[in-house]
C-alpha cells in the first residue's frame, strides 16, 4: 500500500491553506487581546515574527503585513515606531522588509520627522529591490504623507490616486488610503467630496475610523451641532479599538464645539485630558485639540501650548488642513499675547501652503493671517472676498470679526462686518461666538460718527501704503518682476501678489505703467 501525505509527512494542499489560517486567526485573536491590554509591542513582535517564517505562502504573508499594518495604524507613533524597528532585526524577507521600512517612513512622515526623507530613500531602494505591491502601497502612503506635512495637497493628491482601494490586495490599507484621501479634500476645500467619500466607506471598521474626519469636516463647514453629536455618540459608544488618533480628534471637535457655543468650563473639563500629553512625537496626535485649545488663555499659556502647537506645525503642517480657521487662530492668539515671533512663524506656515496649494481658501487664509499679524484691513478685506466663494462658514465669520475689530476699519465697515459676522455665528450653531459679535456691534453702535482725524492713517493715496507696501511698490517701479521682489524681500510671491494688488486699490491704479508713474511722482 502506497504511503499517504500523511504517513509522509506533508499535507495537502487543502489542509496546508486551512492550517494557516487557523493560524492566522489565533494570531490575530493574540493580538488583539494584546493591543487592548495595552500591549501594543508585542503584538507587533508576534505579528513580524510570523512574518519572519515565510509559513503559510504568499497570502498569508499578505493577510499578516495587512494586520500588522493595522496594529500600526492604532498605536502611538513610538510604540509602532519601536516595535516596527524589533521587525527590522528578525530574518524578512525582501518584499516584508520594504514594507516594513515603507511604515516606517510613513509614521515618520506623519509626525514630521527630521529623517523622513532618508527613511523614504531606504524604503524606496527595498522596494525597487522587491517589487513587492504591498510595499509599493505603503511607499506611496508614506511619500503622500510627506507632501501633506509640507502642505503640498496637490502632490499629496498625485500619489494617492494611483492607489485603488477597492482592490483586493489592497483591502487591509484601505482604510489609510480613504483617511488620506478625504484630508486631502478637506484640504482643497472640496467638502462635499469628502462628505460623499465619508458615506461611501464598505466595511463597520472602516467607517468608525473616518468618523472624525466626517466630523473635522462638519466643523470646517459649520455644521456645529451635528458634529457635536456624532463626536459624542462615537466617543461614549465606539468600538474598544478605537485608536488613539481617533479619540484625540474626537475631543478636539467637542472642545471647539463648546468653545463656539460658549461653554467654556465643558470645553476645558474635555480639553485638559488631554494637555498632559508633552512627548514628541506622540502629542502630535493632540494638535488639533491643542488649537483649539489655544483660544482658551486659561488653558493654553499656563501650559505653553502656544510655543509647542508652533513647533509641532514647523516639522508638519498636516493638522492645519482640514479645518481652516486653525491657522488664523493661532496667529491671532500670537498677537493676542503679543508673541511677534510666533505670529510670524505661524503666518509663514498657512503662506507657505497656499504656494503649494494655491486655491481661494489656502490664498484667503494667508491673507487673513497677514492682516492679523500686521494689522492691515486690506489683506483682511482680500480674505473675506476669497472665503465667501468657499463652504466654510466659520472661517468667513471668523475673518469678518477680524476685520470689525481692526482699529484700521473704517467705522461704518466695522458694523456692517459685525453684524453679518453675528448672523453667520447664529446659522451655524455658534452662540458663544454670536455673543461676542454682538458686544462688538454694541460698542460699535455706542461710538459717535465722527470725520476721520487728521491723525488717523489715509485709507488712499502713497501715504495709505504700510512699510512693507512700500519696499515692494518701490522695487517694481524700479523694473523687478514679482518674483525678484519675493525673493530680494525674503516673502513669498503669493504675498508679493497680494501686496501689490493693495497697492493699486490704494493709488487708485489698474497696472504696473501706472504704479512707474505714480512712484515718480512721489519723488522718492
């Protein structure tokens, strides 16, 4: 009697493939029960040390690095940074490896990493060496992750879009790739793109894990109730595997909910769970909620947060993207608190992205930012023309109470943009802020009209322009383009651009033959 596969030692095919994935669901339910005993490094070590056997054949080994990926995706950065480099010390192989250096560039890239760019050169030379598609997937995440912190939505967008996942192989990323996909609308200020892409999501898990980029949307667009309760009801009745990440934006959207509609002592009782968090790089998960708790002095100066949230921006823009009105904020909390430094360093940032990401929102944020930094109605004006054509509505009112409150405001101006700043405070569910444009309205209608004061500035002719208005008026006139200005000044073009469009409003022009003439006729 011939011997069996059994008696022989081997199994059958069959057998082989449901051996491995009772193994692979042991493994999984191991880790689990890791995870959530908080744990998190040693399930990456079971998980990569699975890997590291190549049992089980190519799809088992495509089911793991999918789950081990996963695991990454809910733990802190450095327990995922730390448990991926133990995985880089056991025997992968070639295509295990690059995706493993391929997670870490990514987390790297995330949280603004001074190597990111070296990690992305070592991950992209495995691949190369591998070809395998798992970590051709997580490269282009970490590569799409790298664009975002340095506020480049459009190549962000590029990279991201040779991705597809509703693919099978890619199924265990696809969750990351939608994440990153609607930040990348929000960005862009495509707010419906992302509301369609928030709904579209397949799977339970997947859907839990962009619930608080559907509610960062909500905010952005002032739909304040409805991300209140949706943040809540996740929160209090989420699955346990809710990640970190996601309970951190979570709290940052009920905080600047409470904050808008002046609830300020339940705002701050959420908020502080969270200020205890001064480890770099695992506070960058709390950003968000540290802008908006920048508004609240009571919280943010006895804790520093301003000095960290402008660090933390410094190595990644990424947590000023989805909700616009962060940006201004932190630059009026600078001046508020008379920091020029940070107030310039923050205006620097919300430019820099609008080079990058050049469409009326990024473009009114800059000029929103610039005229709380300077002072200069003009640029606030420039602002609230470019966000109307937007959806987000408290940003708008936002920049409307800036320019009521800027002394450089013509009175009769500063009511008009109060009250239309309170009327939008009110649609979007803000009475806090509504309350507060109210009194500006109130003291407004309590000033006498009165002529200006031949010692207020003129709101018209050369002696209208600022200083910097000035130095960019007088190189044009003397023949430098727009971007020998930017570069000769240390400014940005789009500030230049900006600038010069003030100018002409200013003198009464239309273009650059009439500035040479009107600089010549200063005699300066």
């Amino acid at each position: 009697m011939s011997e069996s596969p059994f008696n022989a030692g081997t199994l059958p095919a069959d057998d082989i493939a449901t051996d491995a994935e009772q193994r692979r669901h042991r493994l999984f339910a191991t880790t689990d029960q890791l995870r959530l005993a908080g744990r998190g490094m040693e399930a990456l070590h079971v998980l990569a040390a699975e890997i590291a056997t190549s049992r089980g054949g190519e799809r088992h080994r495509a089911l793991l690095l999918g789950r081990l990926a996963q695991v990454v995706a809910l733990e802190q950065p450095t327990i995922a940074l730390a448990g991926l480099r133990e995985a880089l010390n056991l025997r992968l192989d070639a295509g295990s490896r690059g995706t493993v250096l391929a997670l870490v560039a990514t987390i790297a890239a995330r949280t603004g990493h001074p190597d990111t760019d070296a990690l992305l050169r070592d991950a992209g030379t495995a691949h190369a060496a591998s070809g395998d598609p798992a970590s051709a997937r997580h490269l282009a995440l970490g590569r799409a992750a790298r664009s975002l912190a340095h506020g480049d939505l459009p190549g962000a967008q590029a990279v991201l879009a040779a991705l597809d996942p509703d693919s099978w192989a890619a199924r265990a990323d696809a969750p990351s790739i939608r994440a990153e996909r609607i930040l990348v609308q929000l960005g862009l200020g495509r707010h419906q793109d992302a509301r369609t892409a928030t709904h579209q999501a397949p799977g339970e898990t997947e859907l839990t894990g962009l619930t608080a980029l559907n509610c960062l949307r909500m905010v952005a667009v002032g739909e304040l109730p409805e991300a209140a309760a949706l943040a809540v009801t996740t929160l209090s009745s989420g699955p346990a595997d809710l990640s970190k990440e996601v309970r951190a934006l979570l709290v940052a959207v009920i905080g600047e909910v409470r904050y808008r509609r002046g609830e300020h002592d339940d705002a701050r009782a959420i908020l502080r769970t969270c200020l205890g968090e001064d480890r770099w790089p695992d506070r960058t998960m709390w950003t968000f909620a540290f802008c908006v708790a920048v508004r609240d002095s009571a919280l943010s100066v006895p804790a520093g947060l301003l000095t960290t949230v402008v660090a933390d921006l410094h190595r990644s823009v990424r947590s000023l993207l989805p909700v616009p009105h962060f940006g201004p904020r932190l630059v009026r909390a600078a001046v508020a608190a008379d920091d020029t430094r940070a107030a310039r360093r923050v205006t620097e940032l919300v430019e820099l992205v609008s080079t990058r990401t050049p469409v009326p929102l990024w473009r009114a944020l800059a000029d929103q930012s610039r005229g709380l930094r300077d002072g200069d109605p003009d640029a606030l004006r420039s602002a609230v023309d470019q966000l109307r054509t937007t959806a987000a509505r408290p940003a708008l009112a936002d920049a409307l109470l800036d320019l009521a409150n800027n002394p450089r405001t013509r009175s009769g101006e500063a009511r008009d943009a109060t009250h239309e700043a309170a009327a939008l405070y009110a649609r979007i569910g803000a009475p806090g802020d509504q309350a507060i444009a109210d009194r500006r309205c109130a003291d407004l209608a309590a000033r006498p009209h009165r002529r200006p004061s031949i010692d207020e500035p003129p709101s018209r002719g050369i002696d209208a322009l600022t200083p910097a208005e000035e130095r960019v008026a007088e190189m044009l006139a003397s023949g430098a383009t727009k971007k020998e200005a930017a570069r000769s000044l240390f400014v940005s073009f789009h500030t230049v651009d900006t600038q010069l469009r003030s100018i002409y409003h200013k003198l009464g022009i239309h273009n650059r033959m009439q500035l040479v003439r009107a600089w010549e006729r200063t005699g300066r």
